[in-house]
C-alpha cells in the first residue's frame, strides 16, 4: 500500500522535488488501512491563522507543494502549485453567479459527504447549520 509524505516547499524544491528539512511537512499519509478508513487531509486558505503552526497564504502569491512516497527510494514525484488570487466580487455556481459569500461553497462537503447542489433558481440553497455569511 502506497505511503507518502506531503510538503510545503520553496520553488527550488518543487523543481528538485526535494524537500529541505523535516519542517517542511504538512502531512504524513502513513496510516492507510486505518479502522476508519482512507485518511482525508485538508488544508485551508487563509489570510490570517491563529495557530502558531498555522500557514497564512497570501493573495497573489504562489505556494508548493511536493509529494513523495514513505520508505522507497524510488523518484516518484507529486507536484501541486497553488496560487492565491485576488478578491472576487462573484464567483460561478451551480444555478448561476454566487457572491463572494458562498464562492468557497461549491462543490461542498459536510460530515464526509459532498452537499447536493440546489436544484432550479427557486430553490434555497440550504447551508449546514454552522455556516454563517
């Protein structure tokens, strides 16, 4: 079973794909035939952490990330770039344009499970109870 290891790196590393120090983990996917099954990592996007761990990400930024596999000494690579854009005042949904409020909305998940899309205009959208605009 496949194990790997997930970095934030700086550009050179992501072309190298070779992380600098132990620091630079974001998450170890080491576990997976766990009891409750797959791990499901997440990362958000946030301006502003309150975690001292935490990574604040930057509009108009840039940010890497590389994978590679546990314990094999292949030169398997994952590469992902993510970068930031700047505000959006609407954002295409489901039954047309959202506004900025529900932009991170879609495709949603909750408890696991992907949130149906609202069916035609008339229909409320129905958020989980701890949404709040």
């Amino acid at each position: 079973m496949e194990q790997y290891t997930l970095y934030l790196v700086e550009l050179e590393q992501y072309q190298a794909c070779q992380p600098e120090s132990k620091s630079q983990v974001r998450w170890q996917c080491n576990h997976p035939n766990a009891r409750h099954g797959p791990e499901k990592l997440s990362e958000k996007f946030l301006r502003y952490t309150p975690f001292t761990l935490g990574k604040e990400f930057k509009e108009g930024h840039s940010y890497y990330y590389i994978s590679k596999p546990i314990h094999h000494q292949e030169d398997h690579c994952l590469r992902l770039k993510v970068t930031v854009n700047g505000k959006i005042s609407e954002c295409p949904g489901p039954v047309g344009l959202l506004p900025p409020s529900l932009c991170w909305a879609w495709p949603m998940t909750w408890a696991g499970r992907e949130v149906p899309l609202p069916g035609p205009p008339s229909t409320p959208i129905l958020l989980p109870p701890w949404y709040s605009a």
